[in-house]
C-alpha cells in the first residue's frame, strides 16, 4: 500500500532517540529547550514552547488567550475536528467560516461578512482559527487586517504547514497572528510520534502556554501569587493540563528538523510531478496563491463529480494506494449536528467536500511512483 502520507526516519533521528534513554532525563531534561529553540529559529518566532501535541497545543492556546464560558471561536470548517474541539474544550463555543473555492482556506470575504453580522448581533469572536489546509497559507494579512477592526486573537493552525511561506516569510513566525500551533503526528511534516508546539512573539502568551502544560504550576517567583525564598517552593497558579512532551520526542523532533529542507523539497517536487502528470486531465488541481509556497503536507484533487470520487476513492484503494478524503466539514460530525448545525451550513465547503480526493505526498515517493500514480488516476478519471 502506498500510504497518503508517511514518516521519514533516518538513523540519525535512532541514534539521537537512543542518546536520551541512555541520558538521566527522560521527560523534560534538555533535550525540551533545545528543540524549541531549533523551532523558534526555523520560523523566526521569539518564543515555542513544546508540548503533548497538536491538539494540546491548540486548546491551551486558547486557555492562555483567556478563552472561556460566554465567547466563541471561529474556524474553518475544512480541518480536523481539533481546531474546533479546542474552543469547548474551554466551555466557549465554536462557528465555522465557509472556505475559498480555488484556496479552500477560510473565506477573508466570508469571514468580513460574518463579522459584521456578529457585531450587529452582539456576537463577535474572541479567536479565528485560520487552518492552513494541505500547508498553504489562508490569506493572513486580510485576516489581520480585520482582527483590527473587530478585535479579535488569530491563532494559526499550521498543523500542516511548518516550512511553508507566506509573502517570503516563514508560517510560524505570527507577523499576522497572536500565535501559530504545529502538530508532529507522524503524517505530518515532522514527526515526534505525537507532539505538537505553540510559536508567538507574545512573552506573556508562551509562558501562560508553559505553565498550563504543567498543571499551571510555576517556580518562577515573579509569577507566584503569594512566594517563599524555599527551594521546594511552587505555586500552582492557574487551572492546568499535563501536556508536557517528553525529551525522546523532543530529541527525535530536533533531528527531524535537520531533515526538514530536504523533505520539502521533495514535497515539491512531488507537487510539481502530479501537476505536470495531470495537466489537462479531468482533475482539479489545487490552486497556489502567489503570496504563499505550501509545505505540501497533503496534495488534494478535485473529481469531476462526487459519483467520481466515489469510484476513484475505492479502486485507488482497492489498487493499493492509500487515497484519503481531508476533511469532512466539521460541522457534519454527529456531535456538531447535535450542537444545531444543520446539513449544508456551509455551501461551499460542502461542494468542496463532496469532489477531495488526497493522493500520495510525502518525501519517500519517486518520480516513477508518481508517473504510476498519475497514470491510475488518468485510467480512473
Ligand atoms: C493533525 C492536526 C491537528 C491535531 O494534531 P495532533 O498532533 O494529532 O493532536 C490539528 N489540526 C489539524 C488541521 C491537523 O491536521
């Protein structure tokens, strides 16, 4: 089966995973700081801070924006059900902005109309949770543009997209954001197992996210309500999680960066073989924005009609490749019909939804692969 996506390790990620269980530290020992900060430089963020993944990423983000009972969260709807789970995770609720048709990114136009009806209606969001689908960058500066005006937090989900750009700059470095969160499942762009990370420019933002992943327990006397000159001395301060990574993944996460370059640029060359193969098929193929260079976490098709994808989705599988579909719209989880979402909220995700069909993308595919691949879905088309 050739996979939808898979992880890439070497026998330098073994090596440096063996180091730490020969080490004294298992959990939370050097090996934390210094995956962070290899984070950090890579995207040119001030502060990251590592934690169990990317969902616990999200929603202590979130927690550390202040969100609670009484506000609300948007997100796009074309994501993994995490990026909303996060906003009741906090007791707040969650609304979905439509997507683009030719990004399949929240909408900025949909996102400016919803807001000004939510103002209207005395509904306005405390955070946008823009999702960089496939590892293109949404339309940030628009986004930005209109947190200004409405006051809202931006928190990226850029799950899928660590080592993408946007206007030259590196995702993760949250010009245009409170904060970005990557997830390290091993689909993703890197892999720590599981693990996920929290990148802002906010000081006050990442030591919240730090002191939440452990219980919300500081030692740092500057942040202890009452203190004592002690040494066994803490406080716990806030209501926390245990979200801690460990420094086997953190070391393993480390390396994984090492290799980061070279994976994507296969990921691109991999991109640019399908766009080449499928050219003039009867395929969609996803549309680049000029402003943003994707990170190809996932390279997803549009059939001709839901019937197409349908058949292709079975005989690619039944083939032996493992197809997938990213996402099915959030809101049409039975858990979210139960919250009053009905079918068809909204339409243009939905349109989307009905014709995706993810082919195979990750740093182990060949050009021949792909030739067979394109050849397949040319037959099936
Ligand atoms: C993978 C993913 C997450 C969650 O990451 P985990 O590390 O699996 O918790 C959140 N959002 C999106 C868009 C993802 O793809």
């Amino acid at each position: 089966m050739i996979p939808y996506s898979k992880q890439f390790l070497s026998e330098d990620d073994i090596a440096a995973v063996v180091a730490v269980l020969r080490s004294d530290f298992l959990t939370q020992g050097p090996e934390i700081p210094r995956f962070e900060k290899a984070a950090r430089q890579f995207c040119g963020a001030e502060h990251a801070v590592a934690v169990s993944s990317g969902t616990s990423a999200l929603h202590l983000a979130c927690l550390a924006m202040g969100l609670g009972p009484g506000d609300c969260l948007w997100t796009s709807p074309i994501t993994f059900v995490a990026s909303a789970n996060c906003a009741l995770y906090c007791g707040a609720t969650v609304d979905f902005v439509d997507i683009d048709s030719s990004t399949y990114n929240m909408s900025p136009e949909a996102l400016k109309e919803k807001l000004a009806h939510a103002r209207r209606a005395g509904k306005l969001p405390k955070i946008v949770v823009p999702v960089h689908l496939a590892g293109q960058s949404c339309a940030m500066e628009k986004i930005f543009e209109l947190s200004r005006e409405y006051g809202f937090h931006i928190l990226e989900d850029a799950s899928h997209a660590l080592g993408a750009t946007y206007r030259e700059t590196p995702v993760g470095k949250c010009e245009f954001s409170d904060a970005a969160v990557f997830s390290f499942h091993a689909v993703k762009m890197i892999t720590t197992g599981e693990g996920g990370m929290v990148v802002t420019n906010d000081a006050g933002l990442a030591a919240r996210v730090a002191r939440l992943r452990t219980h919300g327990i500081t030692r740092a006397k500057e942040e202890m309500a009452g203190g004592s000159e002690e040494d066994w001395y803490y406080e716990q301060t806030d209501l926390g999680v245990h979200a801690r990574m460990t420094d086997i993944q953190a070391a393993l996460g480390r390396s994984q960066m090492r290799a980061l370059p070279q994976f994507l640029s296969r990921r691109r060359e991999v991109a640019a073989w399908y766009g080449e193969l499928l050219a003039g098929s009867p395929y969609g193929l996803p549309w680049q924005d000029p402003a943003a260079a994707s990170s190809w976490h996932l390279f997803i098709l549009q059939c001709a009609d839901a019937e197409a994808r349908k058949r292709i989705f079975a005989a690619m599988r039944k083939g032996g490749v493992g197809v997938n579909v990213h996402y099915i719209p959030v809101y049409r989880q039975p858990y979210y019909r139960k919250l009053g979402f009905p079918a068809g909220y909204c339409p243009k995700a939905e349109a989307y939804y009905a014709r995706a069909l993810s082919v195979p993308v990750h740093p182990g595919l060949e050009r021949n692969d792909v030739e067979s691949l394109a050849r397949m879905l040319r037959e099936l088309a």
